[in-house]
C-alpha cells in the first residue's frame, strides 16, 4: 500500500507552507522552483500544485503567478478521509490507467483526502481484500474503495461491506449494486468495425489480455456483430488472450499476419497490445506490412506524452474529468445520498494521427 507519489508531494508542499508561515495573500514559488526544491521533475511539481490548487489552497493564474489562498488544516472537514484505489500492480504499470490526472480530479471533488494504491496479489486477492475492508471498517475515519478491473469476488466482498465505493470499469453480471463508469464498449466496437471497412479489411484478429472482463464480453459481441453486417464471418475473425509481454504479443501475431493474404485488421484491446502486434507487422516487411491495419480500443496516456501512431478510441472526458465523476459518486454515498447518475458512460471518438 503506498500514496500516489503526486498527493506525497502536494502534502510536503502544504506542510512546507505551514512551517514557513506563510499567510494567505503570500505569493507562492513557480513551478521550477518547487522542483528544485523537491528535487523532482517539472510535471511532478506542477501536478503537486494542481492538487493544492483543488484544496483551495493555492491560487494559481497566468501571468500573475501563484497565491496562498487558504491555510492547510483550516478546510471543512472531507465527507471521506481516505480512498483505497485496489489496481492489480502489472495493469497500474503496463497501461497507466490511474494518471495523475485521474487523481486530481478526484481530490477536485473531494479536497484533502488521502488516496492509497491497494495492489491486488496475484493469488488470494478476495483474502485481501477482506483483509483491507476489515481494517477499513474499524477505521476510527470514513473511508471508501475504487475498484480498477477487480475480480468478481472483489466486488462482492466490496459490496457487502456496505462501503462506499467505485468501480472504475465494468460490473460483474452478478453485482449491479454499486456506482460505475467505464467507457462506452459498444462504440468503441462500431468505431472499430467502420474504420477496418473503410480500408477494405477482409480479416480481422482481435487482441485481449489475458484476463477478460465483462466489458470485453460487450466488446467482443458488438464487434463480432458489426463485422458481420459487413459480411465478414466467423471464419475470418480470429481472437487471441495474450500475456502481459510485447514479445510474446508479436510471437502470437505474426503466424496469423503471414497466414492472412487479404487486407487484415489488427484490433488491439490495448496500447501494449499495439506495441506487441506492431513489432510483428514490422516483422514482415515494408511489402506485406501494407496489408494490416491497427486499431487500440484503450489509450490512457498523459497530454505530455505523444500520441499513439495508430488509429484509436479516444475517450471524450479527460482524465481528471472521469476523477471528478468518480469523486462525486463517492461523495453521495458518504453523505448517505443517492447516486445520481448510478453508473456514467464515457462517450469515444475515433482519432487517426496524420501519419496513419
């Protein structure tokens, strides 16, 4: 369990502002100062006060720099004191998916709270699971959970607590109590299938990870649909669970590329998936390469970094608006209200690079 490396340095600068005695009204240093100070990099600072700027700590304006507005400690008391973010540690790491962003948004709606990585192991993960509620359950301070991709018996176990709680992705078929939001699997698949048209794919293999989910089975069925509405079967669709490994993703690719001599479309659950499946059409040749087309379904990725080379689903909420989505959920549930909408759909839109 460890503190999202962002908040640790948001929570040095607030204590820093103390010890200095810092008033409101105080200017405030610029974003390379404090990462000379912190011995971090700029983006690490500039995330740090961001979320001291969502606290209502610090005012922060163009060109006219950096205000304290509000001392640390002297805000209303926050519905929840701590969030636990349950994320198995390879998916946290391989694809992003909890961005800076995410956690900002999230401390937007909900100023101040603490917010702790929670990696489920490997093996026994409703074990602890059951473990982290019970501790969060005698916590002397209301504390709530965000499920990222957790297992069926994670979602109950969270359900039963009675907790309040997220699930950031799909529900398990047998667990429609709890608030969730996820992006919209249908779409992503319409986009897909009208995209592999467009370029006249005849074939198509479809790429996900090991583990499927329920929004993978939603995928899945609208994606086979609509590939068959444009007359492609059974025959000519192909789907691979694949490890966590680029090697191991191109190894598996690359047989099914060489047997395709048609057009063939590559559709790629993830941007580690890409990865993998483009060092496979790399494999081929400049020649054959021409034939296959790819598609990632998930892009998590962060403004500063660039932006995929291939055609993707691109998410119409940014990251730190989907945080203020789940932060609000949670609020009403600690302040015993009803959650209004009980589940958010995240709109997509198709985006092709220009060197696609």
């Amino acid at each position: 369990m460890r503190l999202s490396r962002i908040v640790e340095l948001a929570d040095q600068l607030a204590e820093n502002i103390t010890t200095r005695g810092l008033r409101p009204g105080d200017p405030y240093p610029h974003t390379e100062e404090i990462a000379r100070t912190l011995g971090v990099s700029t983006s690490a600072a500039n995330g740090a006060l961001r979320v001291l700027a969502k606290r209502g700590i610090l005012d922060r304006r163009p060109r006219r720099g950096t205000v304290v507005t509000r001392l640390p400690g002297t805000a209303q008391p926050a519905p929840l004191r701590r969030i636990h973010l349950l994320v198995h540690r390879e998916y946290l790491h391989m694809e992003g998916l909890l961005a800076d962003g995410l956690l900002i948004g999230i401390q937007g709606e909900l100023p101040g709270v603490e917010m702790q990585f929670n990696f489920i192991p490997p093996v026994d993960g409703a074990e602890y699971a059951q473990r982290l509620i019970g501790e969060t359950l005698g916590s002397r301070y209301p504390e709530a959970f965000v499920l990222v991709r957790a297992p069926l018996a994670i979602q109950r176990a969270v359900r039963e607590s009675g907790l309040p709680a997220v699930v950031f992705g799909s529900l398990q078929p047998s667990v429609q109590e709890l608030p969730w939001i996820d992006r919209d699997h249908g779409r992503i698949a319409l986009l897909a299938a009208e995209h592999f048209r467009a370029c006249r794919c005849r074939r198509v293999a479809a790429l996900f990870r090991a583990e499927l989910g329920p929004g993978d089975f939603v995928l899945l069925d609208w994606l086979q649909q609509s590939l068959a509405e444009g007359r492609l079967g059974l025959a000519d669709f192909t789907v691979r669970c694949l490890p966590s490994d680029r090697e191991a993703i191109a190894s598996c690719v690359l047989p099914i590329l060489h047997e395709s001599k048609r057009p063939i479309g590559v559709f790629c659950r993830s941007q580690l998936l890409a990865e993998g499946a483009a060092a496979a059409v790399a494999a081929l040749g400049p020649k054959a390469s021409r034939r296959v087309e790819l598609f990632i379904s998930d892009v998590y990725r962060k403004p500063s970094e660039p932006e995929p080379a291939y055609p993707y689903a691109r998410s119409l909420l940014t990251s730190e608006e989907i945080g203020r989505h789940i932060g609000r959920m949670l609020a009403q549930q600690a302040r015993c209200e009803k959650v209004d909408p009980q589940h958010e759909v995240i709109p997509v839109a198709l985006t092709v690079p220009r060197a696609s």
